[in-house]
C-alpha cells in the first residue's frame, strides 16, 4: 500500500476501516436485544407493542436477515480484500451501507411505512450481493461465484419475507425464513468446510492439512441450496420421504467431513472446539429434519433450533471470535470469558433442544439466558476492539 492510501486509511475513523467492525458489533448487539424481548413478549409483556409482522415474525425474521446477514455481511466484505488482494469496503461508503442495515430494523421494530421497510431492507440484502460481485468479477475470481450466487438467494428470500409482510401472510413470511436458513447452512458449509480444516491445521501446528474432497463439497453446497429451493417451493413444508432421504445425506455428508477433521488435541482450544461443535450441530440439524421428514414423531422445530443457535449462531460466535482479533492485530487468544461464552452458548442449544422437552419452560429462560450471556460477553470483550485501531499500527 503506498503512502497516501496508507494516511487516508488511517483517518478514517476505527469503525469504519473494515466491514467486520460495524457488522460484527451491530450484529451482536441486535442479538442480545432480540432474545431478550421475546422473552418478555413471551412471558406476557408488550402486548401493546407490535413490531411489523407481530412479535412471532419479528423474531424469526431478525434473528437471520437482521443478526446472521449482518455476520456474513461482516465476514465476507472483509475476507474479500484478502482474497482478491483489493481494497475491501471501509469509509463512508461502509458507513452508508452500516446505516441501511441498521435503518431497516429500526423500520422493522417501529412498524414503519411497508414502502420505507420494503426499500431499506431489500437494499441491504442486494447491497451486500452486488458490492461481493463486483469485487470478484473485476478479478475474475471464479472459485468465489458460488457465495455471490447465496448471497442471491438469500436477498431473494429476504424478498419472499417482506412480499409475506405486505399480503399479511405469516406462512408465507415462515417459509422465506426457513428457505434462508438453508441457504446459511449452505454457506456454512462452503466456508465452514475452507477454514475449519484450515484453522485446525494452524491452531494446532500440524505441518499437513486434512486434503479436501470436492465431490463432497460440491454434494454437500449442492444439497443444502436443493433444500433450500424446496423450502422456497414448498415440497419441504409438509413431511417428505424423498426430502428426508436428502437431509439424511446431507446429515451424513457433514458427519464424513467431522471425522475427517478431528483432532484430539483440538479440545485443548476453545477457538478450534467450538467451531467443530457449531459443525456438529448442523450435522444435528439435518439429522433431526431427516427423521420428521420420514415420520419419526419428533418436533421440526427442535431441529430449526440446533440449525439456528447450535450450528448459525455457534458458528458465528467462533468466527468472530477469531476474525476480530487477527483482523485488530491481536494475537490468537480470546480474552477472558470466551470460552464461557462458547459453554454458555452450546448449553443454550441443548437448553432449546433437548431439555425444552422435560422442562418447557424453564428450558426456554435458561436457554435465553445463556444465548445473552454468550453474546453479551463477546460484546464487552470485543467492542473495544472494534472501535479502536489495531494495537499493531496497520490500516483495518
């Protein structure tokens, strides 16, 4: 970087020199708001409140287009720069997309205007696609098409959710959010099955790194956009057996890859264990969604949940964990606290998806509980980094 780029990068003010410092920080905070208020709204509270859609909508639809885009968004438009060797977003024009974002939950909590919400909304989700696009069209990058191709979909189903919201149509509504959140767990698997390998190899200093299996890449990214369409189209809606032969591959397809990447010494490592955990919940996930698909009388919406808390947001958790302190200049050691917060958060799963089923009420409070400790515990250890400039004097 020459010179002058070098001072304009760093007068720009901390928070806006790399995506994942706004995106990282706004998406946890909205995830300790999120929780929380359902709680309240679950146990009696707000009832005079509704945000657009009611609370139920509100929920769902936030937690993925609201927490989870925002960590992909904060992810992606930072690992391009790496990938592409190109400047990633920073300055005003990532203040201006970080205000989109945040313009549209606002919209979504206040009940605003359809017009306003539908426009800032969808402005996001397609924002975030094209700026993905363009940067790895202008260097031809083809390896990373598939991302921009989600990226797509999940912009798309964003759509489907608001389209839901103006015809005042909750299945609808329901059904975008579940075609989206096979489409993360696409996304996790492409990435997921890049870094987890890679972060192992390094984090326990093996000199060679598990040796991938495309065909397996390829089946495990092509089976999960296929459920994702099926969600979209309707056939997964309602219990199928050829649908559930298809969660049980992809269920089976992610368990080969676990196997595959196990170290025994990776336990040692809280940023290591609780992303192979994350993984293995979405292995759970599939598990779960196969055996209701083929007539196992088991509640769907405990297999959502593993995908949701377990896999999206354990996931997101030990990125960002790690992301934010290599991307800060910090060494590979999580401040005190994250390793509970990782604890807090697989309990919470376990909270929701297991104990739920003794306890229901008492599960949903520990559950909530834990999943805002999780996050409030990143919040606190990591803002100050993010709004602050790398201890190691770099731009980013």
């Amino acid at each position: 970087m020459q010179v002058l780029d070098r001072r304009k990068a760093m007068a720009i003010p901390p928070l806006w020199r790399l995506a994942f410092r706004p995106f990282f920080l706004g998406g946890c905070v909205l995830a300790l708001l999120v929780v929380p208020l359902w709680l309240a709204v679950f146990s009696g509270r707000l009832s005079a409140w509704q945000p657009a859609g009611g609370w139920l909508a509100w929920h769902r639809h936030e937690l993925l287009f609201g927490f989870g885009l925002a960590i992909i968004a904060g992810f992606l438009l930072t690992a391009v720069q790496t990938w592409t060797g190109t400047p990633g977003l920073s300055g005003k024009r990532l203040a201006a997309l970080a205000l989109v974002w945040l313009g549209a939950r606002l919209a979504w909590l206040v009940d605003a205007p359809l017009p306003l919400l539908a426009v800032l909304e969808l402005a996001f989700a397609l924002g975030v696609a094209a700026l993905m696009g363009l940067t790895l069209w202008r260097v031809r990058q083809k390896r990373n098409y598939p991302i921009v191709l989600v990226l797509l979909l999940l912009a798309a189903a964003d759509g489907l959710s608001v389209y839901g919201l103006i015809q005042h149509n909750e299945s609808l509504q329901r059904q975008s959010v579940l075609t989206g959140l096979w489409l993360v767990a696409a996304m996790m698997g492409l990435i997921g099955g890049r870094v987890i390998p890679f972060f192992t190899q390094r984090g326990l200093g093996r000199v060679e790194g598990v040796a991938p299996w495309p065909w397996l890449d390829r089946l495990l990214l092509a089976g999960s956009a296929l459920v994702a369409l099926l969600y979209a189209f309707g056939p997964a809606l309602a219990a199928n057996v050829w649908v559930g032969l298809l969660f049980a591959g992809l269920a089976v397809g992610h368990g080969i890859r676990l196997v595959r990447w196990h170290d025994r010494d990776l336990w040692r490592v809280p940023l290591l264990w609780s992303l192979h955990l994350a993984y293995a919940w979405l292995a759970v996930a599939c598990l779960g969604m196969a055996l209701w698909h083929v007539g196992v009388p088991v509640n769907p919406s405990l297999a959502v949940h593993s995908l949701t808390i377990g896999a999206m947001a354990g996931l997101i958790l030990a990125m960002i964990a790690r992301v934010s302190l290599g991307h800060t200049g910090r060494p590979l050691e999580p401040p005190a606290g994250m390793t509970l917060a990782f604890i807090l958060l697989n309990l919470a799963c376990l909270s929701r998806v297991l104990l739920v089923l003794l306890l229901p009420f008492a599960a949903l409070w520990l559950a909530g509980v834990c999943w805002t400790l999780a996050f409030g515990l990143y919040a606190w250890r990591y803002g100050p980094m993010l709004l602050k400039s790398r201890v190691d004097g770099h731009p980013g």
